[in-house]
C-alpha cells in the first residue's frame, strides 16, 4: 500500500512538472514592412529581433510644419503612445531621452499619408 501511495505521488509530481512546462508561441503572421520585418504570434503578442511585445500600436496624426498626415506602428510593451511620442522617438528627435529602450517599444513602419 505504501508504495502504491508513493508511486501516485510521483507520478502527480511529474505530470505537475510538465504541465508546468513554457509553451513558445507560434509565428502566425510575418509582417515584412520597409524598417523591419516582425511576427504576429498565436497567442496573440509581438515578435521583433527576438523581442516579444504586448501591442502593436498604429499611430496617426500630423507633426508640426507638416503638410501630411503621419502614421507611425510601434511593437510595445506600453499600452498607450503619445503622437508627439511616437515621432520623437522614430528618429527625429536630438534628446536620446525621447526614445524608447528596445524592452519597451520598437518602430516597425512608418507611413506618410
């Protein structure tokens, strides 16, 4: 009886253990824009440069002194993007403050209407 006890034991502590086992998700999408090329994944997050992010932001509006209209689509890990953000740190901006640490968020397309 013991031992019948032990091996229940066991076997619940291995299947527990391989339950518990990362599942790496699967490139649905491959995006091959004019910047980067970058990956929808099946579970629904970002992949660029072995990068994973939460969100892919496209986000539109008109810089100052400009005549057209600008989209600029981000991979983040922030939720929201500021406009003013987003051209800052698309390269366009001499403060390195304003852009963004690779952890956080990337440029993948840039798009002037």
């Amino acid at each position: 009886m013991k031992k019948l006890i032990a091996f229940v034991l066991a076997l619940v502590c291995v299947l527990g253990l391989v339950g518990c086992v990362h599942q790496t998700p699967e490139r649905t999408k491959t995006i091959e824009s004019d910047l980067k090329t970058y990956y929808e994944l099946s579970d629904g997050t970002w992949e660029c440069n072995e990068h994973i992010y939460k969100y892919r932001l496209e986000i539109k509006g008109t810089m100052p002194n400009s005549a057209a209209s600008s989209t600029f689509v981000y991979l983040s890990n922030i939720e929201n993007i500021s406009f003013e953000q987003a051209w800052k740190a698309a390269g366009l901006s001499s403060n390195m403050a304003d852009y963004f640490a690779v952890e956080d968020a990337v440029l993948v397309e840039m798009k002037t209407d």
